[in-house]
C-alpha cells in the first residue's frame, strides 16, 4: 500500500484564474524517503497543503497512510508529521516549552516517544531553556524536527525544510532524514536544491504545478537523452557566448565553473567538435571532456522540452 | 483537558513574555484614566458671559453677584439689547447670554414665579450643556437660600444637575474609557495573538494535530478573560481612589456586566482573527474598525443627542454604547438590575451573535 | 594600478561584546564579480548593510565607490544599486511604474527612464507584460527586472543578497547571464548566495565565519587550497568549525 498517493490533482486559487497544481499524479511508497523537487512557485506548497488536509483541492483524489484526505481528515491529522515551509515555532517559548507543549497538543509525552528523537533532541538539549528566538538556523530546524516527530507519525511532510539554512546544516539534516527512514518512517520531502535529488530515494521533478518525471534519481540521470559535455576556459563568460552562438549546439548553461553543454546532432567526436570552436574563437586554457548529467542538467533539459515553460507570463 | 491546560498556559507565557503586550494591557488603562480624568474633563472655568439685566433690582444683583463669584463665570458687560448679544456671540468672544426680563422681582413677588433666558453658544454643544448646568445651578441654589429665607417662590426653568451636582467632569468619562480600554485590550490582542499563529506557520500544525480547532479559539479567549477582568478591577480602583469616583450601585453587578462585555470584545477579536492573516491588519481592524465606533458611538465623548438620527440608530449596534448605559447606571447612578435588564439582555444577544459566527467561521482549513 | 570599488581595511561592528563583524578586510576591483559568502550569521548581512552605508561600523575603514563609509554615506547610496531576495519591487505597481519609480528615486532624467525602460523591456522581452502589475508575474521574472532596475541609474556598485533564491534552473542561469554582461559593461557585482555552483561564477569570493573572513580568493585557488573538487566542499570544511550561529 502507498504511504500517500496523488491522483489527477488540481489547484487553482483566485477563482481559477492561477494554476498552482496541475494535474498530480504521484505515490510514495511506505518506508520511502520521497523528494519533490522545483523551484519556488511550482505549486509545492499547494500539495503538501492537500495531504496534511488544511487545503481542499479542486480535482482529484489523494490519500495519506491509507486514508482519504477530504472525508478522513482527521485520522490524517494524528497520523503525519508537518512541517510547513514558514513554520518558525514560538519565539517567545524555550526549545523544553515548544516541544512539551507541541507534544501535549498531540497527545502524547516528551518520553513517550523519547527514542524517536533522541538523536536530534540530544543535540540541542543543552539549550533547552533557550528561547526559540534565539536558536540559529540549524538549532531551530531540529527542533521543528522534533516537533513533528514528537507523536511519532506514520508519515512526515517537510515543505522545504533547508530552504535559507546554510550548507552545514542542510547537510546534518539529511542525515537525520536517514537515520529516520531507517525507522521505517515515510518522509515526503520538498526542496528547490536541485543538488538534495540524490539524497532522496525517489524523486518527482516539477515545475509549474506540473510533474515532470517520477523516477530514482539514478534513472532520470539515465535516461537523460543525449551525451553531456563539460567545457571550461580562461573567460568562460566568452565561451558561453560563443557556443551559444554556433548553430549545431542544443543548449549550453553554466555550471559552476563548467559549460555544460549539449549536441542537436549526438554524434561521436563532440568533444573535439567543442575544442575546435574553442581555439577558432582564441579561447585558452581549453578543458573539454563528457561527464554523467545530475538531476539539475535533468531538469532543465526538461523544462526546455516545455518551451511554454520558461517563457514569462501566465 | 490536559491539552487545553497546557495551551492555556503557553498563552500566558506569551503574554507575560511580551513586554509590549503587557503595557497596553496594563499601562494603557493608566494612562487614559489620568488623562481623560484629569485633562479632558468637560468642566468649563472662566467661561465668559454676558448678562442682560432688564430689571435691575435687588434679586438680579444679587444672581449676578453670585454668578460673579463662581471660578467658572467671567462676566462681561451688562448689555441691554438683543443685537448686541447677537454681535458678541459672532464675535466668538461670549459662551453664554442671561437675560432678566423687566419686572424680574416683582413678578416673583406677585406671581410667585417668573423665568429667565439662557442662550448658549450651541457651535460648541458640550461646553454649553455644561454652562447651562452651571447657571441653572447657581440659580437654583440661589431660590433655595432664598426658601430658606421664608420667601416662597420659583424662578423658571427649574432645572438641576441630575447625578453630577458637583460638576465633577469625570464622572462621565470612566464608563466610557472602560469600555474603550476593554474593547482595546480584549478586541485587539485577541485578535493578533490568533493571527499571529497563522504568521508563524504554527497555526498550520495545529489544524493538523488531532487537538480540536475550537478549542485553539477558546484557549486563546482565556488568558484574555482573565487579564481583561484583572484590568477592569485596576481601572475601578484607579476610578475609586484616584480620580474620587464613587461606586453607587452594587459591585458585584458591575462586574458580572464587565465580565459579560469582555466576552463581547473577545468574540469580536475572534471574529477579526479569523477574516485576517496579518498581524497589522487584524491591529488596524480592531483599533481603528472598534475604537473609533467605540469613542463617537458610545456617547461619552460626544453627546449623542446632538448627532444626526443616523448616528444614533448606528449607536444602537455598537456593543459599547449599551455597555455604557448599563455601567453609568450601575456606577453613577446606583440603579439595580430591575433597570438595566434590556440593555443587558441586547448585549447577551449581541454576544451570542458575535461569538457563534466567530466559532462558525473558524476554518479547519486554511 | 587598478581601480577598486571597494576596499576594507579591518572593518568592525560591535554590538555589546559580540563582535558582528570582526576586523575584515578585502578589495574589490572595478568590474569585478566579488562571491560573499558565509554561513548564517557569520556577518554576512551586518557586513553588506556598512558598505551600502546604512549603518556605521565601529572601527576600521572603508571606501566604496571611492566614498568613505563614516562620512558619505549619502553619495554611496547615490552610487549603488542593491537588490535582495526579500525586498525588490513593489508588487502593486506594473512594471513600467516600478522602473518609473525607481528611475527618479536615483535621478535619472525623464527622457532617459523612457530610452531606457524601452531598451530594458526589449532584452527582457517584457514589453508586453509592462502594463501588468509585478506581483504576477513569475518569480524568475520579478528577479531579473528587480536586478535589472537595480542597475538602471548605472551605478558604479550593484549588491546582491540572494538574488537567486528559489529560483528555478534555467532562470537562474539566466540571471548570471545578466550579471556577466552587467561586469562586462564595468559594474561591479557584490553577490551573496546559497548555491554553491554560483559561487563558481564568482571571479573571486570570500567566505566568511564567525565575523571574519576566513578565506580569499579565486574560485580555482580555493579549491586547490583546501584540496576540495567543489567549492561546496571548500566552504563546508570552513563553515563547520564556526562556534556561533544566529539569523
């Protein structure tokens, strides 16, 4: 059985006139670290709504741990672990005070379900009887962590738990996300980090309220159509403009300090193809080679199959 | 109910963890009883008059005299026409015109009553109540000496003071800045301390939980009640001590009708809360939405039998406005419950109307 | 010897005793795209608000543009362009009235907002959506035009505060487009960002911890310093020791 399934789900706000989901179809599977990845925008928000029932959708049906998210909304409600994406706790309350009162609002006990959050709990113990307001960053996510585990979910919803955290943090977060999966929790999480994707056991790619693929990271990276191509040199800033204008090159976007760049014609010998560009154009310190797409070649690659996509408007 | 404890209590850390909260509550209260206490009375002092004396006789001397003598009078001159009256009122320069008719104490004499005529300057219609108070009582005080004297007659219009003989300016003010002040405290933190969760994000996790969304609403109401109830004793203890009011009818029913008006207010800051999300616009709402209403409506700044009939039917729907009457009956004029029970009962309505669209607009949903 | 546009020389800001920013000092040349990076709260944001002169700092010195930080402050602000991911356009205004607005809070003469709100529009490729109110358009698009009229009295400075959050992929790339060819014309670029890939196209950047910066350079000789293949590695092995952290 899916831990939450999305069926033919659409959201539109303002009287239909904004489109925020279009469409929905997705499942996780029970004990899945699930990852929904776009940008801002793409209509995250709206879904995580839906499944945790504080939002009703248009169309389409969608459960959460076997139940139905409009007529069950309250077996849902006991059931998963939320966090939403501007949740802050309360400034005003000490890490003990937000986590004693979120557990009694759930029903349950700090040492009830102890075990569950030790590992992360234990990290900011120290601080208990610092007011949230005053915790950094990282310090407040683990105790909105906490907060959501506290009655021990079947599911856990976090709606972009990493956005505007720095990379340490991000990255001690998705350990804990691993170690919680391995308690057989279902984790559906969302990010616009294209770079977390790997983290995630399975992913689905959207962009504008629509899903754009479904799949391992691993086989949305296979099945990335054509060979990639990374060129970098001296002004890279030139090199772009200038394999952006030779007419045989599909697409060509920076990637940090790399071009990464593709072919119309998938023919062997790109490489060189690039070189020769290169040198008739005087670059210097030319490095070409072929390297593995990640999900973010993915799905930009994917969003220009949409030209609709990245044009402005609505 | 463990549940419903605990976010009781977490309402009370809020509140007493917010320094800025805590002195609206408390420090408001202060600072408007001193201030409509001492500063906005509507008493008048040296307000000037004229006096157009067409008997001159012994009895009008002597009211002048007396008129001349009180701190709130400064004669002018004695003028005997009419258009000269008239021209000093344009003038801005008088309040007030007396005028004996001729025969003043004959009349008196004879008939054993006469009158006199009062023209108050009605651009400014509260210093004129209160001038008209004042002169009206110093004749009258000067027909009773004069009963006392043996000489048995009535100068007209008999008019008296009712409830405020001294002309204490005060006294009207409180009832009023009570329910400004409750309707402040109750309405407006209500009403941002509910919106503030759905700032936070918090409120999303709540609807979430399996804790019932109406109960968020009354944990919410609590702390206020309770802190609402501890201020209105502040504010009658300053009233009492302070500004030397006295309470003339019964405590305790002063206190079950406050007790019934704060539940009022809270309702209303549900019922903001709920058709808002930002902490501003709930503010905006609640101070410039209530308090306003609350100033003109109420009557105890601005008398409302001066104000155009469509005002005074608005005042009928203002909650404070009854919980006005009731509190000067109570307060000021020592009347029971017998007297009261309309004005009362309209409030409980109101009340049950407010709070039931509140709970029913409550969303379990965002 | 080159232009600077920047140039710090043990900038402080203390608050009580805790040093927000503690004795930098770094160099910006013209046309530069300076990386500024650093974990939350290391001082980023306190360090930004000194050098587009709204606040002062508490020792050190500092000139951008060539004016000095505790004395001209007023022809700093004149001077730069800012833009931040939180605060860029007003959402109820379209976005000609937006570039109108802006265009004459810094001076730009009537005829040339017209000249240049034309051009802007065309490279863009808004014309169109002028007479549409900012607030719907897609977040991609408000960035670039907030970038985009943030440098639209041409001043000498343009800062960035994450300019790219959230944004997605192809928009973001679209932005750094923007920001070359805004180099290329001799602006130069002071950046925050939280992708790691973008600090790449920095020319140089800084990471800065705890208050102080702890590492200066290119790109290139980061990671061969710190023996990294990412720069997000590179700022991972320094970020990890800082002892603070607020918001």
């Amino acid at each position: 059985m899916a831990a939450v399934s999305l069926e033919n789900i659409t959201k539109t706000y303002d009287n239909g006139k904004v489109l925020a989901v279009d469409n929905v179809s997705f499942e996780v599977k029970e004990g899945e670290l699930f990852g929904l990845i776009g940008p801002d925008g793409a209509g995250k928000t709206s879904i995580f709504r839906i499944l945790t029932t504080v939002l009703l959708a248009d169309k389409g049906q969608a459960t959460v741990a076997g139940f139905e998210v409009v007529k069950d909304y309250r077996s849902i409600r006991s059931r998963v672990g939320y966090m939403p994406g501007k949740f802050s706790l309360y400034q005003d309350l000490t890490i003990k005070e937000n986590l004693e009162f979120f557990a009694t609002v759930f029903g349950t006990t700090i040492e009830e379900n102890y075990e569950l959050i030790k590992d992360i709990y234990d990290q900011i113990k120290p601080f208990n009887d610092r007011r949230a307001g005053k915790l950094s960053g990282g310090m407040k996510q683990k105790l909105a962590l906490c907060c959501a585990l506290i009655h021990k979910p079947e599911v856990l919803l976090l709606d972009e738990p990493t956005t505007g955290v720095d990379v340490v943090s991000r990255k001690e977060f998705w350990e804990m996300l691993k170690r919680l999966k391995k308690q057989g929790i279902t984790i559906l999480v969302s990010t616009p980090y294209m770079d977390e994707a790997n983290l995630c056991e399975r992913i689905a790619l959207i962009q504008k309220g629509k899903i754009m693929s479904v799949d391992t990271p691993g086989n949305i990276i296979n099945s990335f159509p054509t060979t990639l191509y990374a060129a970098k040199s001296a002004d890279i800033y030139q090199l772009l403009n200038d394999l952006r204008a030779n007419p045989e090159i599909e697409s060509c976007y920076a990637f940090g300090e790399f071009l990464h760049v593709t072919l119309k014609d998938n023919q062997n010998g790109g490489a060189d193809f690039l070189k020769n560009i290169a040198v008739s154009k005087g670059h210097s310190e030319i490095l070409i080679k072929t390297i593995t797409p990640g999900i973010e070649d993915s799905f930009i690659r994917l969003m220009n199959e949409r030209p609709e996509e990245v044009r402005p408007g609505n | 109910m463990k549940q419903l404890f605990v976010f009781i209590r977490k309402e009370f850390f809020h509140v007493f963890r917010d320094r800025r909260t805590l002195l609206i509550m408390f420090g408001l209260p202060v600072v408007q009883i001193l201030l409509f206490g001492f500063a906005l009375t509507n008493e008048v002092k040296n307000a000037h008059i004229v006096i157009s004396d067409n008997s001159g006789d012994v009895q009008t001397l002597q009211i002048i005299n007396k008129i001349r003598a009180s701190s709130y009078f400064t004669v002018e001159e004695s003028v005997l026409n009419y258009k000269a009256i008239e021209k000093a009122f344009r003038r801005g320069e008088v309040k007030c015109a007396l005028i004996f008719p001729a025969h003043f104490s004959e009349d008196l004499k004879h008939g054993g009553k006469t009158q006199v005529q009062i023209i108050a300057d009605g651009s400014d219609p509260n210093t004129a109540k209160t001038i008209i108070n004042y002169l009206t009582a110093i004749i009258t005080d000067y027909q009773q000496q004069s009963s006392s004297s043996g000489l048995a007659y009535r100068i007209i219009p008999e008019t008296r003071m009712l409830y405020n003989e001294e002309g204490n300016g005060s006294l009207n003010f409180i009832p009023g800045v009570m329910a400004l002040i409750l309707m402040i405290v109750c309405t407006a933190l209500t009403s941002v301390s509910v919106v503030k969760e759905k700032e936070l994000g918090t409120m999303e996790i709540l609807l979430v939980s399996p804790f019932k969304p109406v109960l968020v609403l009354i944990a919410k109401a609590v702390p206020y009640l309770v802190l609402s109830f501890a201020n209105f004793t502040l504010i009658v203890l300053l009233s009492v001590f302070v500004l030397d009011v006295e309470i003339k009818g019964s405590v305790i029913l002063l206190f079950v009708e406050s007790t019934l008006f704060i539940i009022t207010c809270l309702s209303l800051g549900l019922l903001i809360s709920n058709a808002t999300s930002s902490q501003q616009t709930a503010l905006l709402l609640s101070l410039m939405g209530m308090m306003l209403p609350t100033m003109i409506f109420t009557g105890f700044m601005f008398p409302l039998e001066n104000m155009p009939w469509i005002f005074r039917m608005i005042s009928n729907i203002v909650p404070a406005h009854w919980y006005f009457l009731i509190i000067k009956a109570v307060m000021l004029k020592g009347l029971g419950f017998e007297y009261i029970w309309k004005e009362t009962l309209i409030l409980i309505g109101m009340t049950i109307a407010l709070l039931g669209i509140a709970l029913k607009n409550f969303k379990i949903r965002l | 010897m080159e232009e600077k546009a920047i140039i710090c020389k043990e900038l402080t800001k203390q608050f009580g005793d805790f040093y927000a920013v503690n004795k930098i000092s770094f160099e910006v040349s013209k046309g530069e795209i300076f990386g500024f990076l650093g974990a939350n709260g290391a001082g980023k944001t306190t360090a930004m608000r000194i050098l587009c002169g709204l606040s002062y700092p508490s020792s050190g010195t500092a000139s951008v543009a060539g004016f000095d930080v505790y004395r001209q402050q007023e022809s700093i602000k004149k001077n730069i362009g800012y833009m931040s991911q939180k605060f860029s356009l007003y959402e109820n205004l379209t976005v000609l009235e937006n570039i109108e607005f802006f265009g004459g809070v810094y001076g730009v003469s009537r005829k040339e907002i017209k000249e240049r709100s034309n051009d802007l529009l065309e490279t863009l490729g808004l014309q169109k959506e002028s007479r549409k109110m900012v607030g719907e358009l897609p977040l991609g698009w408000k960035q670039k035009l907030a970038f985009s009229v943030a440098i639209f009295h041409r001043p000498k400075i343009v800062f960035l505060d994450e300019p790219t959050g959230g944004v997605d992929p192809v928009t973001r790339r679209q932005f750094w487009d923007m920001i070359y060819e805004a180099a290329a014309s001799g602006i130069t670029v002071f950046v925050t960002t939280h992708y790691m890939d973008e600090a790449e196209y920095c020319n140089r950047i800084s990471v800065m911890v705890d208050g102080r910066v702890e590492a200066l350079d290119t790109p290139a000789n980061l990671k061969h310093q710190f023996s990294a293949d990412t720069i997000d590695e590179v700022f991972y092995q320094l970020a990890r020791g800082a002892k603070r952290s607020a918001d």
